[in-house]
C-alpha cells in the first residue's frame, strides 16, 4: 500500500520552477516566452500523461491516450506539419462517449470476474469512469481495496457510508473540468495527498478518535474539483 506519494510535490513543484524560469528570462530580455504559446496543446500531452501514469486500468489508459492524441495533433497543426483542424473532428468526442455508454456494463462484469479470479470480494475495488456524463454509485464492500475514479467534464457521486476498510486503502481520482463527491463512512481517516491544478481538493471529513481505517486519496484535479465527506 503506497502511504506517502512524493510524485504529486514533484510535479508540483516542477510547474512553479517552470513558470518562473520563463517568466525570469522573459523579464531579462533573454526569450521572448510569447513563443511558448504556439505549443500550448503540449498541455494535453502532459495530462494524459499524468493520467496513464496513475491509472491501472483500460478505461483510464484510453482517456489519456485520447489527451495525448489530441495534444499531438494540435501541436503539429501549429507547427505546420499537419493539418488538424478541431472543429472538423469534435464529433469523436461523441463517438467516445457512445464507446463509453455501450461497453460500460462489460468492463462492469470484467471488472468483477477479475476480482474474483484474483480472490478478492465483489465491489472491493472500484472504478468509475465518467466522460460527458455523471454516475452515482453506492460502495457497500466490507472489506474495501480502493480504487480509480476518473470524471472529463462529467461527474461522479460515490457513497461509501455502508462499506468498511480492514487497515487502509488507495482511491485514485482525476477529474478534469468535471467534479467527483465521495461520502465516507464515519470511522474512516481520510489523507488527502491529491494535486489540484487550477482546481480544488477539499476534504470535508470529522477525523475519527480511531484512526485505524486510512483512505487515501491521490490524483489531481485540474481545471475541476473534489470532494470528500462523512
């Protein structure tokens, strides 16, 4: 079980440094930063890099890749390699999220033929994707693992106030112009080691006098929000 995850201060860290460098040598005259902006897509590029690089499962993987794929196409637009146009291929996004809609319930079952092939409970990991849409889920496991939540312009509700953790667990979220809400039963410790990026992690929860059941929450929100209650 990861307790403590230095990757978030680093990546953290790494955009003020940045950010700085440039505007440093802007101020003294010595690189003009206006040119940085012919490059701005390479932001997607970096969050679906951040997104694979957080996610286990195939859901998570194919909305980074679809980041990074995006990203490359408009950076070489700039640059005038290609010609890529958004307003010519918007409808994927549609596209994606009929995908989405129409294989949710078999990577559903997938997702608990490989729990219990891996003798875990039913519903003792949970992974939501939400693209465009919103899903509320109720998490009742007894013996809860963690987990993967991930909401693109969309939303995501989790209610966990029936379920119970044995020592400790991992919920990994990424919402990006969207929100996700997890409620969390009274007896449970939360540890918020989340990035938010132009967005917000707030935990709302009652620290309990027994703090033997720790959910963490690691993941980012850029440009969206979290939530964690009790």
């Amino acid at each position: 079980m990861r307790q403590r995850n230095p990757q978030n201060r680093l990546v953290f860290g790494a955009i003020l440094m940045i950010f700085g460098a440039l505007a440093l040598l802007d101020n003294l005259n010595i690189f003009n930063t206006f040119n940085i902006f012919h490059f701005w897509p390479m932001v997607f590029i970096a969050v679906g890099a951040l997104k694979i690089s957080r996610s286990d499962t195939v859901s998570g993987h194919l909305i980074g890749g679809m980041f990074i794929a995006v990203g490359a196409a408009m950076t070489l637009q700039h640059m005038g390699i290609i010609d890529f146009r958004m307003r010519h291929w918007w409808p994927i996004f549609l596209i994606a999220g009929g995908l989405a809609v129409i294989f949710k319930d078999r990577l559903i079952t997938e997702n608990n033929l490989n729990q219990l092939n891996s003798g875990e409970l039913p519903h003792s990991v949970c992974n939501v994707s939400a693209m465009m849409s919103g899903a509320k889920i109720n998490n009742a496991s007894p013996d809860f693992k963690g987990g993967e939540l991930t909401a693109v312009m969309g939303g995501i509700e989790l209610d966990m106030r029936g379920a119970s953790i044995q020592t400790e667990a991992v919920l990994n979220v990424f919402a990006m112009w969207g929100g996700i809400t997890v409620r969390v039963p009274n007896d449970w410790t939360v540890i918020s080691q989340g990035v938010p990026l132009l967005g917000g992690i707030e935990d709302k929860t009652v620290p309990p006098m027994d703090k033997s059941k720790k959910l963490y929450i690691q993941g980012y929100a850029i440009m969206g929000g979290v939530e964690i209650t009790n």
